[in-house]
C-alpha cells in the first residue's frame, strides 16, 4: 500500500483470503482486513503498513457473533465470525477453484461434511512458563502464546487436562521457558507427547508418572528438542486406536485424523472412491500412516501400504498380520515409486503431507494406473500435483469435501480421478440420470 496515503476510506470485501482475512482493493493495491467477510462494506484507517479497520457500515448476512470470548486473541480461529455453513461452501470453493486451476472442468457436485464443535482429539500446544504459573495454548498471529481457557474447538476430554497440566507442569524442573505438548486423544485414552528445554530430572520423571496414573492417560513421552528423539516417560496400559476393526498400537504423537467423525467421511468417500476390485488387483496406498485407509481399504481387496515414517510403519506391520495389507517403510520423497513399480497397481490411494505428493506426483503420472483416489490437506497442493494428473489424462469423478478444522481456513478433500474411459463413461452416465431426476423433481 502507498506510504503516504492517511486518513479514512470505505472498502468494499470483495473475497476472502487463504488467511481468512477479508480482501479489498485500494490505490490499485490489494489490501487484507482481519475479521471483515465477502460483500461488506467497512471504513478503515490509512496506516503505513495495513489499513486499520474501525467499522463495518454494512454486514453480511453471514456473519455471526464468534462463540469464544478468545476469538481475535488466540490464532487458533480465524472465522468464528463466518457462519458454519457459509463456512463450508467457502471451503468448497476453495478446493473447486483449484481443480479448475489445474485444468480439470465439469466437476461432479461434492459431497459435503462438516464435523462439529467440541469433537477434535488432536492438538499441538504451545507451553511456555510465565511470572506465577505456565501457559498452554496456541499462539496469537505472529505473536505468543495464548492461554487457552476457552475452546469450543477442544473434546473436552483434552481440555479438562490443561488446568491440572498447567500445575504439573509449573513443577518441573525442564520447562525453564517454552515447550511444547502434542496431544492425542486414542481409544485408549489421551496420549501425550512433551517437549521441553531442559532433559527431565528424575523428579520431573515420577511426577509425570503420578499425573498419568492419576488422569488415566495411556502414556506419556518426552521428545529430545536438539534430536527429536522420543522416549516414554509414562504408560499404563497397551496403547491403541480403532482403524477399520483393526487394533493398532500408533508411536507416540502419530497422525491422526482431527475429528473421529471427520475420519469416519474420509474412509467411506475413500472406500467408495476406489474402483470394482477382484481378488488379484492391487491397491497401492501411498502415506499411509499407521493404517487409517488400509485397514478399512483391505476390505475390498489386497494393499500395498507405503510409509515413510518409522514409528508409523512399523505400528501398519504390526497389526497387518493374517490381513490382505502387505507394509512397506519407504521415504517416498527419497524414493519414490516410480511407474514399473506400479505396473500391477489397479489404483493409488494417497494422503500426501500438507506439502503434496512432491517426488511421487510425476512417476505416478507417467504410470499405467487408471484410478487414484487423493486425500488432500491443502488447495494449493492439490493444484499443483492436480496438474500433472490432468495432464496425464485423469478426470474427477468424484469429489468430497470435509471440514474437520472447524473456523479454520483448513480443508479436507477426497477426490476420485480416473482415466479409465468405461468407469468415466459410466460415472457421466449416472450424473446425467441424476440431474434429469433432480430436474424433474
């Protein structure tokens, strides 16, 4: 924005950002203002580096009043103010708008899921000791921590943890400043992953011993902040979590879906996404975690599951036994596979990281594999791996949308490409019925 503009304007939100900041245009610049929505009209403060807002002169429809009393202070929210389902559709868009950027048109209509409030078992805090006690929660955009004593995000099984945390772990001698703490809410009950500055002492060591046996929780581990190594401190019992009727025993802070609901949407739009299969055709999962697809994927036919974490690896090997799941640990972005090893695969299911498929996307391009099913965490990826598909002759057959990251910008998508010209063929045919019956309806 132009350094020597002062004073008052009107702007008019014409969208919003990958922030979820409201963007306007100003002096041929465009400009970003936290907390405004799509087609309102607000007044704001020239300043040097940003416009400030003072006012909003005409709402959307859309907006609501945030449900947190943290909302604009902690960064872990940045539409409270949208509506949910306005939400939803803005995430939609999101994931349309980049399909269509990489080249794909007459998208079949999504699917849509939203998970709802209070549901997430997974979190990754912020700790850090302060004058008179520790603060546990999220950071503030580019900012500190913030104090979580709100949270409409939360399962309140993990946010009835953070007071009695916050006094353990005031007492340990470690935390000399920040830290960290992932938690997992499994089946066997929350599992936590700490991070301090300082080694624990053999004193920090029983009272994290006495608090696991006290709260429940099914294990504890500390993480080594200079080698990442992880130890655990505390367990009572087998660790586990449910895939697909399958027991698994995931490492310490291993991936899991945010929501169990959420979870539930992306298996079935994955099961479903995956093409007729005989006894001998093989599926190749790509990222596969510690079994969250495979398990419930081996239903229908052989897999072949590719990890390139250890921990998680080893955790799919384990519980594969007397399955048709055969687990491979393989660093995908060191080694990809490239297209004679996928020469026997009838279709690739990934789950890329939030950075994409990387290395993998051009052998799985080139390869003869006419059916993948992409779960992506990210638009922009999935616009950019997209491309190659497309290029590659894939079509979207299939498209779901998941929103697990309540009133965040985050989004979820399940999308089914085929280059298979009878299940193309086949899959227009039953759009077409579709509409013609929603039409006549």
């Amino acid at each position: 924005m132009n350094d020597t503009l002062t004073g008052v304007a009107e702007l008019r939100i014409e969208g919003l950002g990958a922030a979820g900041d409201g963007v306007a245009h100003l002096d041929g610049q465009t400009v970003f203002i936290p907390g405004t929505l799509p087609g309102e009209d607000i007044r704001v403060r020239l300043a040097p580096a940003h416009p400030e807002l003072i006012d909003i002169v005409h709402a959307s429809p859309d907006r609501v009043t945030p449900p947190c009393d943290l909302f604009g202070e902690c960064g872990g929210c940045a539409l409270q103010h949208l509506s949910l389902p306005a939400l939803l559709d803005w995430k939609a868009q999101r994931v349309t708008q980049a399909l269509t950027a990489a080249g794909f048109t007459d998208l079949p209509p999504a699917r849509m899921f939203q998970t709802t409030p209070k549901t997430r078992r997974r979190m990754d805090f912020a700790v850090q000791r302060v004058p008179g006690g520790v603060i546990i929660g999220l950071h503030r955009r580019n900012g500190d921590p913030v104090d979580m004593t709100e949270c409409h995000v939360l399962h309140p099984a993990i946010f009835g943890l953070l007071a009695p945390l916050r006094e353990v772990l005031g007492s340990l001698g470690a935390l000399t400043g920040r830290g960290s703490l992932m938690v997992n809410l499994l089946d066997s009950g929350p599992d936590l992953t700490l991070q301090t500055p300082a080694p624990l002492t053999s004193a920090d060591r029983l009272k994290l011993a006495a608090f696991a046996r006290e709260h429940d929780l099914s294990r504890i581990s500390w993480q080594d902040p200079k080698d990442l190594g992880i130890e655990t401190v505390a367990q009572s019992g087998p660790v586990r979590e449910d895939f697909g009727g399958v027991i698994v025993s995931p490492p310490p802070s291993a991936f899991l879906q945010a929501t169990a609901d959420a979870e539930k949407a992306i298996v079935t739009a994955v099961v479903d996404g995956l093409p007729s299969l005989n006894k001998k055709d093989v599926t190749v999962e790509l990222f596969a975690g510690c079994g969250t697809l495979t398990f419930p994927m081996s239903e229908k036919g052989r897999v072949m599951a590719y990890e390139g974490n250890l921990g998680a690896a080893n955790c799919l090997k384990a519980a594969s036994g007397g399955r048709r799941v055969d687990g491979f640990h393989r660093d995908l972005g060191r080694q990809p596979l490239l297209p004679h090893d996928l020469k026997s695969t009838r279709a690739v299911v990934l789950d890329p990281p939030y950075a994409g498929a990387g290395a993998q996307t051009m052998p799985l391009a080139k390869s003869a594999v006419p059916d993948i099913v992409y779960v992506s965490c990210n638009p922009a990826a999935l616009e950019k791996d997209g491309k190659a598909l497309w290029n590659a002759g894939f079509s979207v057959i299939g498209l779901t949308i998941v929103d697990q990251f309540l009133w965040s910008t985050e989004v979820e998508a399940v999308v089914v490409l085929s280059r298979d010209v009878k299940r193309i063929r086949r899959e227009n045919s039953r759009r077409s019925r579709n509409d013609l019956s929603r039409s006549d309806s």
